[in-house]
C-alpha cells in the first residue's frame, strides 16, 4: 500500500525502513505526475512487503522535504536503503525502471 508521507511521518516511513522505499515526489497538478502515479499503483501491487515499499510526497504540502532533497522537477523518484538516498530519478519510470532502481 503507497502512503503518503509528511515531513512528521518521513523519518519513521522512509528513513527507518527495514526495506528499500522508493520516494515519489509528486504534486496534484503535474500530468506527468499523474502517470507515475498510475504506473505505481499497479507496480505497488506486485510488490512482496518484504521486498519494498512505496511512499509518496506532495511537494506543494512538503516544500522543505522536497528542498532537502534537492527536488527541482517532478515527478521525481528517490530510493532510500538504511535511511540514505542511493538513487534518484526525475521523470516518468516503467515497471522495469523502478525494479532496477529498487534493485529487485
């Protein structure tokens, strides 16, 4: 299940994940936003809990998030393992993309 994360929620959601999360960094109004958000709903539901999991953040609601993590376009996907960024992708990403990046 994605979930959307907050500044309050990021550390316990992302940070202190025992499994990968891939951060999509997203805002209502972005088409191409709204694409990814498709492609990883359906992607959400192959993933195994154990494998990975998905959050999601609005940067109009989490500017300081997006600042610190160097978000300057969206949609952009960032990978955390152990509570470090180890990839981070702007634009539109397939199925297989994602997989890569997650490294699953």
């Amino acid at each position: 299940m994605i979930k959307h994360v907050t500044e309050a929620s990021f550390e316990n959601d992302v940070l202190n994940s025992k499994v990968p999360v891939l951060v999509d960094f997203w805002a209502a109004w972005c088409g191409p936003c709204k694409i990814q958000g498709e492609i990883l709903d359906a992607f959400d539901k192959t993933l195994k809990a154990e494998e990975a999991s998905i959050c999601k953040v609005d940067v109009d609601n989490e500017q300081e998030l997006a600042m610190k993590y160097q978000v300057m376009s969206i949609p952009t996907m960032i990978v955390f393992k152990e509570g470090k960024a180890v990839g981070k992708q702007v634009g539109v990403r397939n199925e297989a993309m994602l997989r890569t990046m997650l490294g699953i």
